[in-house]
C-alpha cells in the first residue's frame, strides 16, 4: 500500500512538471529564475567579465536574460545574447540554457557556437593583463559543465521521440480496434436491414408476376422494387463509409433538374404530388439546390409517413440570392396509423440549414395538414476565428 501511494505521489508530480514544462508561460517562468540567479551573482562578482562598468554590466545581464522568453522562436537572438551575457559578466547559466535550447531544436551551428565562445575566452582570458576570469578554472572542467546541458538536451529528445512513438503505437492501435467495430456494425447492418431490404424486393416481384394482377398493382410492385434497388445501393455506399470513412465520398443530393425521379417514385406509391420550380431556381449555386433536395426528400418522408394519400405541394423559387424551398401537405384523407420513424429527421434538417446560415420552419396547419418552409442565402455565414487566451 505504502509503495503504491509512492507512485502515485511521483506519477502526480511528473505529471504537474509537464504541464508545466509544455505550459505557453514556461520560458517566462524560466527567464524570471535564471534572472533571480545570474544578477544577484553579477552584483556579488561584478568583476568576472570583460564589462567592468557595474550598470553596463546588469544592463546586459538584464537583457540576456529577457531574451530567455524568445529561445524557441528565436535561438539565433538568444543564443547570441548568452554569449554577450557570458562574454560581459562571466555568468554561465544563460548559456547553459542556450546549449539546451540549441540541441533540443537540433541546431548544430548553434551548439557550436555555445561551446565554441566559452572556449575561446577561456583560452585568451590569461593574455588580458589584470584580468581574472572564470576564476582560471581549467578549461576541461568549464567544458564539461557546458556538454552537460547538452547532453540533457539529447536526453529529453530521445525520450518526447520515445513517447511520440508510444502515442503513435497506441493511436494505431485505437484506429484498429474502431476499425474492427465499424466492420462489426457494418455486418450487422448488412445482415439485418440489407436482407430485410431484399425480402421486400423479392416480395414485390412475386406479387407482379402473379396471375392475374392488374396494372395499377404492377405499377406499385416497380415502385416498390425501384425504391429497393435506391435503398440498397445507399446502404451499400452507407456501409462503405462505416468500414473506410477516409476512402469513399457520401452520395451527393441531386440538382433540382435531378428531382423527377424521385418525384416519379413517390407518385408511383399513390402520394398525389404536384411541383413548381422557377427557372430562376435552376439557376441557383448547386450547393443550395442540392440542400433544396434534401429538404425535399424529408417533406415528401414526412407526407408519406403521417399523411398517405394527402395531396402534397412542392414549391422552389429564387429571390434574389435566396433560394426558398416548401412542403405543403394536406390532412390525410382519412385516420391511420403513421408509419415509424426515428423522429430526428426535421432536427438534423434544421441543423444544416442554420449551418448553411439559412433558416427553416416546420409547422402543422389549422387544417390537419403540415408546412415545411426554408430559406437558404447562396453564401454560407462567415464566423470570425476565435483566438486562444
């Protein structure tokens, strides 16, 4: 138990000193404590740099170590102001965290050039009469110190490329499974309303070739076995979408000069359907003639399903750049039993319109019947970016 709330204890702090390490503020955090470090040493030893003027000297302290909050965006600037910062004051960490910064962005030049400085002024600080640099530490151990950084540096990378592998490997693993599971649906669905969609045909087909049947049956059979044929070719491009989302497009609405066969399948169910559409509305964008589609396909679902046998108007005209699209159906001639649906179809149409930035509006009338009415502008709203605090 005690070993347990151990790791519990250092899995919560690893996990806080990465929030930290990835937070937007953590080079302005880092740049306020190698401040709090280097100028409290400046002022202590004003006389380890080549700058002895002590204000010179803090002021080039003080903004080398600002330039800390720009060592991603900027590692050239940086780096070059932890040279001033050393050359000026003999103050290390500033470039210490240059080495870092340098090797964690995989510059090389860069990383040189933060040995190459420290080494140049070690080897040349004796030939400065009166000067005491770096307190003639051997040059060896004043190296040392400076690949330390680095090395940590290549530490923290093989260990983020270690965990983009794992995430990787895991995301890999997640898309496998969905992908097991889509396939699984994908089955089930086939299983159930494909053979189900193929009894209906088969059904209508006997029907036809029986003796005996007249015309006006016959005539019903094919509606029947055409819609079949429509039903199971978009449950094929359905079940593809399931199986490989990325790979196959959803079927595209057709134009309003597209409608007649739809519109001829419903009058062959016995729907009596008349539809105006303006020449102006063909010459709409096909985005909005395509949605007008749509709005028509679940008007003319909603008729069928709660009014059978209700005379049905469609209507599709053009203002200006609006496209106006509406259903009208009567009261069903007489009471029935409204065929099941799932009851989402009008939220979903309402979705899309408002997201297409036109409006719709879905109504029973006075008179038993219902009004299904949309407004759809030829050009879709324009949202402002949001910004990250």
């Amino acid at each position: 138990m005690l070993h347990q709330s151990a790791r519990r204890v250092v899995a919560y702090a690893e996990d806080r000193f990465l929030a930290l390490a990835r937070s937007p503020r953590r080079d302005l955090l880092l740049a306020g404590v190698v401040a709090a470090v280097v100028v409290p040493s400046t002022l202590l030893r004003p006389d380890l740099g080549l700058v002895r003027e002590p204000w010179l000297n803090l002021l080039t302290v003080l903004v080398g170590t600002a330039a800390t909050v720009v060592r991603r965006e900027r590692p050239a600037a940086f780096t070059c102001a932890a040279c001033a910062v050393f050359l000026a004051s003999g103050q290390h960490l500033p470039l210490y965290v240059a080495t870092y910064t340098a090797v964690r962005l995989r510059l090389p030049w860069l990383t040189l050039l933060t040995l190459a400085v420290p080494v140049a002024a070690w080897t040349t600080s004796r030939s400065f009469a009166g000067l005491d640099l770096f307190e003639q530490r051997p040059v060896l151990n004043e190296l040392g110190e400076l690949l330390f950084p680095g090395l940590l540096g290549l530490a923290v990378s093989a260990q983020q490329t270690a965990e983009r592998s794992r995430r990787a490997q895991w995301e890999s693993e997640a898309r496998a499974s969905e992908l097991d599971e889509r396939t699984r649906i994908s089955a089930l669905v086939h299983d159930g309303v494909g053979h189900r969609i193929s009894l209906m045909s088969l059904q209508a087909a006997s029907i036809e070739v029986q003796p005996g049947t007249d015309e006006r049956t016959r005539r019903k059979c094919w509606a029947i076995s055409d819609a079949a044929a429509e039903a199971m070719e978009e449950l094929r491009v359905a079940l593809d979408m399931l199986r490989r989302p990325a790979a196959v497009a959803p079927p595209a609405e057709p134009l309003l000069d597209g409608l007649e066969p739809l519109l001829r399948t419903y009058r062959a169910h016995g729907m009596p359907l008349t539809a105006s559409i303006s020449p102006a509305a063909h010459t709409a964008p096909g985005q909005a003639q395509r949605l007008c589609s749509r709005i028509l396909r679940e008007g003319l679902n909603n008729a069928a399903r709660h009014a059978r046998g209700a005379p049905t108007r469609l209507a599709f005209t053009r203002t200006g750049n609006t496209l106006h699209a509406s259903v009208d159906n009567d009261a069903p001639p007489a009471p029935h039993q409204p065929l099941p649906g799932t009851g989402r179809g009008l939220t979903a149409l309402a979705a899309t319109v408002t997201a297409a930035g036109g409006t719709l509006h879905a109504a029973p009338t006075q008179e038993g019947g219902f009004h299904l009415t949309a407004e759809l502008p030829f050009t879709a709203p324009h949202h402002p970016p949001t910004s990250d605090a």
